[in-house]
C-alpha cells in the first residue's frame, strides 16, 4: 500500500498542477484580451491619424479662402475709396 507520505505528495502535486492549469487558462484569456485590445488601439490611431490629416487639410484650405477673401476685400476698399475721391 501508499505510504501516508505518498499520498501527501500525490494530493499536493494534483493540487498544483489543477492551480497551474487554472492560473494558465486565465492567463490566455488576458493574453487573447489584450491582443484584442492591441488591434483596436492600432486600428483606432489609424483612423485618428486619417481625421487629423483631413483636419489639417480643411484648416489650411480653409485659411487660404479667408486669406483670398481678406485681399479682395482690400482691393473693394481701395476701390471704392478711389472711386470716392473721383466723385469729390
């Protein structure tokens, strides 16, 4: 027969190999979340990237209209002050 020894060491070896079995599933299951999270953080700063971009491109247009906008309308004033001194 087993020693009560034997059967200690047997009972204490079944529990750690049960805890590391536990300990392992869940360690996958945080390594499969965070790959997850991974990919959306990649495909969320790939998106942000291409709105940044956008922005930048409609600021800059934006700023060369109200630039174009800002130097007729000196032009109309110029005018208009010429026309007004000829009318005088």
């Amino acid at each position: 027969m087993f020693t009560t020894g034997e059967i200690l060491i047997s009972a204490l070896l079944f529990i750690g190999g049960v805890g590391v079995t536990i300990i392992g599933y869940f360690l996958s299951k945080t390594m499969e979340d965070l790959t997850k999270v991974q990919e959306l953080a990649n495909k969320t700063k790939g998106e942000l990237d291409v709105l940044s971009n956008d922005h930048n491109l409609k600021d800059k247009f934006l700023n060369d209209k109200f630039e174009r906008l800002n130097s007729s309308l000196d032009k109309l004033t110029d005018k208009i002050e010429e026309l007004t001194a000829k009318i005088k």
